[in-house]
C-alpha cells in the first residue's frame, strides 16, 4: 500500500531526528524505505515548509535541534486517536470541555493536508452512548479551582443519602465511564477523599489558595493510592 506523502516526510523527520551527525541521503533512503530521488525531493519539501535541514547530497543532513513538527505531521494512527479522543470527550465531559475538544481538532483539521483532513471526516472509530448521570455541580467551575488551586466547599450527599459539608483542596478530576471523581484533600478528615460530581447537591469556589501546591497533593495521592503515573 503506498504510504501518504505527508505521512512520509513526517517518518524522514524522525528519522532525522535519531542522528546528531549528518547522514547520507542513501542510509536515510534506506531507512525510509524510498528511492534516493524522492529523498532529495522530500528533504526539498521539509526544507521549503521551514524544517532546519542543513547538507546536501553526497555529504549528509542533519536536523538542527529545536524545530518543532508543524501541525499539519500526523501520522494515520495519530490521527485516529486525536479523533477517538475528542469523540470521547464529546460523549464523557461537561459542555464546555466537549466544545473545546471539537474546537481543538476543528483547528487542527484546518491546517492539514486534504488527504489527511479525509482521515478526520472519514473515521471510523466511536465511543458509546453519553453517560446519563448528570452533575448538578459545574464542572467547568471544578475544573477551574484545580488549575488556581482554590478552597471548595461542598454540600455532598454520600451513596447511603447523608448529607455533609466538606472543605476540601481539589487537585484532579476523573472521568470514568459512567461518573466524574473529584481527588481532594478534604479539611474535615485531613486524609485525602474522592467525591462524586453527580452527588454534589451544591458547591462553592473560595479565593483562598489552598496551602498545599496541587502538584505536591497528587504526587502524595499516587504514592498513597499506588497509582501509576501517566504519560
């Protein structure tokens, strides 16, 4: 199967990427798994959209450091997951975290190749139904606290219907598939606790700073948890 052209200059640039010293055109040939011809021409089409790329043939090319992929190199399976991801945030987060999700690949799809914008539009890989539980609680506002590291005050119902206000330091927010879980310091039982976005009854966001950096609190929390860190 011929591979995508844009998939194949974005395999020469991480190629390039792997040698600090320059290299022939017939190992990066080989390694690419092209002709020696569309090298030079690929290698002229990087250089022409802004890639760092110094030598010439016969001597070798080397990839200056510091330059970035522009958005348009996506391979077809980054691609694919840029389009489950978004369509499961559409399914799984709050209104305005799912508009930004559309938003964000929107953007992306605009800069790309036609080819590629094709992959967007025509993939087929989809997330179920949309959970059904619904947050009387903002969740954008929760989002918020965590990035500023702000005091919430809850009016929380537990699973056995009692009903307790907490002050509590969020510093991360899970999706799961059917709920949201609030990762929280919580003042009352100076432990760390997990709360339900859906039992929320009510909540309000203070401007105190919680003492603690959020990043402290889930470093503690994963060691606490055993939870493993993500990439």
């Amino acid at each position: 199967m011929p591979v995508a052209r844009s998939e194949r200059l974005l395999t020469l640039l991480q190629t390039l990427r792997r040698y600090r010293r320059p290299v022939t055109g017939t190992v990066l040939a080989e390694e690419t798994g092209v002709s020696l011809r569309t090298l030079y021409r690929d290698i002229a089409s990087l250089q022409a959209q802004g890639a760092m790329i110094e030598g010439e043939a016969g001597i070798g090319y080397v990839l200056k450091p510091g330059f970035m992929l522009p958005p348009m190199m996506f391979s077809e399976e980054e691609l694919e997951a840029l389009v489950l991801g978004s369509r499961w945030v559409a399914r799984a987060a709050e209104p305005r975290l799912a508009g930004a999700g559309a938003d964000a690949l929107a953007k992306i799809a605009a800069v790309l190749p036609s080819d590629m914008r094709e992959m967007i539009d025509s993939a087929t890989l989809f997330v179920g139904r949309k959970r059904q539980d619904e947050d009387k609680a903002d969740v954008s506002a929760i989002r918020k606290a965590i990035r500023l590291e702000r005091v919430l005050e809850l009016h929380y119902g537990d699973e056995q219907g009692r009903v307790s206000r907490r002050r509590v330091w969020p510093f991360a927010l899970g999706y799961f598939e059917h709920v949201r879980i609030i990762m929280a310091w919580c003042e009352l039982r100076q432990d760390f606790r997990h709360f339900r976005t859906d039992r929320i009854i009510d909540m309000a966001v203070h401007e105190v700073r919680y003492p603690r950096r959020r990043t402290v609190l889930l470093k503690e929390w994963r060691e606490t948890q055993d939870v493993p860190v993500e990439n």
